[in-house]
C-alpha cells in the first residue's frame, strides 16, 4: 500500500457521460450522462452562461487562470495544459510523455521562497522571494497575512472573538437518522459505509472560497462602473489588496448539480432512496450552519457590503452601462450553499498535515475523472507538495489525463458531484418486473444482474431484532464491529449494509460480469455473516417455532422491506415516465427560442427529473433482483 493511502478526496460518503466520465470544471459534466445533450458547441456556449449571458467568459477565465498559476512559479504548467475539451467542459492535459510515476501537476501547500540573483542588494548575495500560497486552506480567515490575499482583516477577528470553531457542527457521522420518513425508528445510527464530514472546516473554508468570490466580482464591478471617472478612486481604496484567488473562483461553475442544491421538488423524485433522506438532512445542516455563521451582524456586514452599490453615482452608472459582472446569486443563503457544494466536490484532506487539513487546489481540480479511463495518482510529497502522477501504463504527449476523484456508485457520485454513471445496457430490465404475473417467465430465466454502479444502505435490525439477543448471535455482531453505537445489550441495533453491484474493473467498459446469485453476491459479506449464523443457532424463530429460519429467508424479508420503500411507483411505471421525458427533452432541443434563463432552468430541471428516475430505477432493479434470487432459493430448498 502507498504511503499516501490516506490522502483522499474529501467526500462524506463517499460528475460524468454516458461514459462515465467527468469534469471537474463544467457545470454541464451531469447533463453529459444523458444521451439527449446539446452539441459541443451548446454546450460551451451554456457553460459559463447558463443563468446569464452576462456572466464571465469562460475562455477568457481559464486564460487568466493559467497566467496566475504561472505567476505562482507552478513549474508543472510546462509540461501540462488546460484546454476546453469536446465533452468534458475544462480538462487537463499532457504535453509530453509521461511513465509510470512521473510528476503530471503539482503545487505547493503552503508558501514557497524562490532564491533570485534579481534585486541583490549586496554584490554576490541572492535575494529570497516568497509567493503567496496555491491552495486555499479552511482556516486561512485566521492567516495574520490574510489582508494580504485580499481578505478583511475583521472578518478573522469575527471569526476569533465569536469562537464559530467552536460553535459549529464539528465531525458528523452521515446516515439516516431515528426519525425518518420511512419510520426506521429501529434502524442504526451509522452505515458500514459511512464517511466523516467534517461541516466545521467545510464551513469555513466555504465561508473563504464565497468571500473570494465576492470580492472578485465586486472588485471587477467597481472597476468597470468606475471606467474614466477619478471620484471613485477613494471607493477602491477601501480594500488595499485585490482577492488573491479571483483568477480561480472566475473559472468555477456557477451551476453545481450535487443533491445539496436539488430543490425539495426535485429531491422528492428519488422517493425514499437514502441518498434522498442524506441529501435532505445535509440541507438541513447547511442551513443551521449559515444561521449560525450569518445570525451574527458584524459578520452579515462584512459580506454584505460586498454586494451593495457604493455611492448613487454608481446606481446611476448601473443603470446606464450596457453590461456590469453579474453576482452569482441574489442572497448570502445561496451563495453559501454554492461555497458548502463546491468545497464538498473539490476539496482534499490531507490527515498527514496539522492533525488533518482541509484544503482547496487551484489546478489539481480541473483533472476530470473518468470510470474507463487509466488514473492518474495524487500524492503529498516531504518538500509539502500535492502532486498528481502517472500510474500503469502512464500517458502519452496530448492526452488528457485523469484523476479518480468520484464515488464509484451512481448514488455517492450524485450526493456530492450531481452525476450518475449510466448503465442502461447492463440492467436486464425484463428479468425483474413488478407483475405478479410476470413470476413464471422470470423463472424460467436465469435471475442475474451485471455488475454496475448501484449502492443501497439497508436496514436489517426490524428482521432481525428476535435473534440479536441470541448470546451466539450478540457476539458475531460484537465480532463483526456492526452494532450501531445507541445499541445496548438488551435491544441490540444494527448499523446498516451496503448492497452492491459495483464492478471492481470500472476501466474495463467491455466487461459485462453475470452475478448470478445477487441476493448472496451483492449483499455485504458481514450480513451473510450474521443470517448464517441465525440459520445455524436459532433454528425456528420464537413467533412462529414451527417455522425454519434460513439465511434465504432473512434476506427476502429485509429486501422486501427495503424495497417497500419505492412503492409509489412500479419499475414499470418508471420505464414508461423515463420514456416519456426522453420524448419531452429531444423536442424541447429543437424547440423554438424562448426567454433564455427560463429555458436552461426548465431543461436543467427535467433533466435532474431523468437522473433522479435513473437512480431509483437501478436501486429498485437491484432489490428486485435480489428479491427473487432470495424467493427461488428458498423454493429450491424446499
């Protein structure tokens, strides 16, 4: 195992085409999933424009962000370049060669002092010269240098003398709660998947990235109302230095499609997926962290001066001039919500550093994941640089090059990057229907999957809840570290389990592997553990005594349970809404003009409809699947 095993994309449970590929830096990376996407040329022309025609250029940014990262002495922009590709909004790519191992990008953590013979002041002697920082750190409001990266020194002395360190949610453990809508009052406090977010540092470093982002466009703004006036020289003055990563927050996307900024209407077409419960309680947090941040009004002034027009003369000129930088977002709420959503999806941590470091990398990010594409490596070096390098097979010169960032269940990939991987061709629709009357020609095929890209949570503790207090069973649990911490001795609770599909070759596309059996093949290897125990300990079930109790059966009813819970609609009922909105969308793309921000926001819209269908079309696929696969096992055995 590397030594930087621990390096990871911050996720806490952890976007993409129909090939599973995405973009770290294309609001249409998600629309890419969907085979009815507007052309190339669509798509660049929405890319940085969707909201308003009037926002910044793309083509123009990201120039401007390769002319920063040159001024930061980024020795790696030689050999590697960012371009606009086909598909894929920004990516990077190679210039040269590269070998397994070999350095792609790289840049410093922290400051880096360049040795310069240029402006020696003694005849001989060098002269050290110290860069401002690459990376934005979550804690960078409490740098004593902050003015300096264009930052208000007041809004870290807010942030000291309020102590919001310590005030906010800290390390949070994401999983479904006691109180869900499904009444899971039985169910675990954590899943065996579960992954820490830590929602104080994503706070502030949110909190950092929307202050930047502010700033730049208010700075740009002042400059372009100021035009040939001098009377609004003092106005400029007020802020002495420009924000330090304005060149970075110009080139990211104002559309993010991760979960968290899904509408409570766009969410509710996931039904009772838990990716849906996750997304709805992570709102829930966002919105108590802002109230928290922004309830204070000297932290409320800070940023909202930011937006305000500064003298009449400049609402006059407003008014007047042909075009102004738009502001992202009309309220502080959305614009944190944008910060918190853009943090989740391209932050690192770095746990080797200070007790673990939150952190965003200006470059790293542009480097698009792909799910059939050979991957790059990230890597801390001793020197404190975080580096992306070659893996098997490296790269050749002009080749885009990858990095594996996403989750690799379509569930996780649309909690944090809004995407999901498209596997139509790998499920079997007419193996799993609804229809009773379905049951027999289901029989007569073999009941098997492909492996795929879908990941469920299931709750086992209602099933079982008759056998945990059985001393053999109470221990296999305690073995198997799958008791939920609100567990006791007396009522025993379960974590939850993952079932999953998920290929463990997602770079070889042509591999279409049959899981036969997938109500043994998919289900976490600790729950087989657990019924197979209760099959062999606990004969008969103290309800019903004269009833077996086999691992097949267990697992058919937690399935049924699970699957319970996308009753609403049959598989079916989806087949035919998904159809019908494909029609809608490829009429909708030929369609007349119409006013331009309401047509993205309708199409945007509908197509978050086709990803949430998608989701709980192969989530229910798969419970189905191993539904049946359980039901014929048990008929076998009978």
């Amino acid at each position: 195992m590397s030594s930087f095993a621990s390096l990871s994309v911050c996720r806490s449970c952890s976007l993409c085409s129909s090939s599973s590929e995405s973009s770290s830096f294309s609001s249409k990376k998600k629309k890419n999933t969907m085979r009815i996407s507007p052309t190339g040329k669509e798509r660049y022309r929405r890319e940085f424009k969707e909201e308003d025609e009037e926002d910044i250029d793309g083509q123009f940014a990201l120039i401007r962000f390769k002319q920063w990262l040159k001024s930061l002495h980024i020795e790696t922009m030689s050999t590697s370049e960012f371009v606009f590709t086909r598909k894929m909004g920004i990516g990077g790519i190679v210039l040269e060669d590269k070998e397994e191992r070999d350095v792609i990008f790289r840049i410093p953590l922290g400051e880096r002092r360049r040795t310069s013979e240029i402006g020696a002041t003694v005849a001989g002697r060098n002269s050290t010269e110290t860069t401002l920082p690459t990376a934005m750190r979550w804690d960078v409001f409490l740098r004593a240098d902050c003015e300096q990266l264009g930052f208000s020194s007041k809004v870290g002395e807010i942030f000291v003398k309020e102590q919001f360190a310590s005030k906010l949610r800290g390390v949070l453990i994401e999983d479904d709660d006691e109180e869900s809508d499904f009444n899971d009052d039985e169910d675990g406090a954590n899943a065996s998947s579960s992954f820490p977010l830590d929602s104080t540092r994503t706070s502030m470093l949110a909190m950092a990235l929307m202050y930047q982002d502010l700033k730049a466009r208010s700075t740009r703004r002042a400059e372009e109302l100021r035009g040939e006036n001098g009377d609004e020289k003092e106005e400029s003055s007020r802020d002495d230095y420009s924000p330090h990563w304005q060149a970075y927050v110009d080139l990211l996307p104002t559309n993010v499609d991760s979960l968290l900024l899904w509408s409570t209407e766009e969410l509710a077409f996931l039904q009772n997926s838990r990716i849906g419960e996750r997304a709805k309680r992570r709102k829930k947090l966002v919105a108590e962290e802002f109230q928290v941040l922004f309830s204070n009004a000297s932290l409320r002034e800070e940023f909202e001066r930011l937006m305000m027009p500064q003298t009449k003369q400049t609402q006059t000129q407003t008014r007047q001039r042909k075009r102004l930088t738009p502001f992202r977002f009309e309220t502080l709420r959305e614009w944190f919500e944008w910060a918190y959503a853009t943090v989740l999806a391209r932050a690192f941590t770095l746990p080797e550093i200070e007790n673990g470091a939150l952190l965003l990398c200006p470059g790293l990010d542009i480097f698009n994941s792909a799910r059939d594409a050979a991957k790059c490596e990230v890597r801390l070096s001793p020197h404190d640089d975080i580096s992306l390098h070659a893996t098997v097979g490296g790269y050749r010169a002009g080749t885009q090059a990858f990095h594996d960032y996403a989750d690799k269940s379509s569930g996780g990939a649309l909690l944090e990057f809004g995407f999901i991987y498209d596997d139509d061709e790998r499920l079997n629709f007419p193996l799993f229907m609804d229809d009773d009357d379905e049951k027999e020609k289901a029989k007569e095929s073999t009941t098997f999957i492909y492996e795929g890209a879908t990941e469920i949570e299931i709750s086992a503790t209602a099933v079982l809840r008759d056998f945990l207090t059985h001393p053999r069973v109470l221990e296999k649990c305690k073995q198997l570290d799958v008791l939920a911490p609100s567990s006791t001795t007396e009522r025993p609770v379960l974590r939850k389990f993952l079932l999953s599909n998920v290929t463990e070759t997602p770079w070889d596309s042509s591999a279409e592997t049959k899981i036969l059996h997938p109500s043994f093949q998919c289900v976490s290897k600790d729950l087989l553990d657990i019924v197979q125990t209760i099959e062999r300990e606990c004969i008969t079930t103290t309800k019903t005594p004269t009833t077996t109790t086999t691992a097949s059966s267990l697992l058919r009813r937690i399935y049924k349970r699970e699957f319970a819970r996308y009753s609403a609609t049959s598989i079916a009922e989806d087949l035919t809404a998904l159809r019908r909105i494909h029609t809608l969308l490829d009429g909708t793309e030929n369609a007349a003009e119409e006013r331009h921000v309401d047509k993205n926001r309708k199409q945007r819209r509908q197509k978050r409809v086709v990803i949430a269908l998608k989701l709980r079309l192969s989530e229910k696929i798969l419970l189905r699947a191993c539904l049946n696969d359980a039901a014929f096992a048990e008929e076998e055995m009978d």
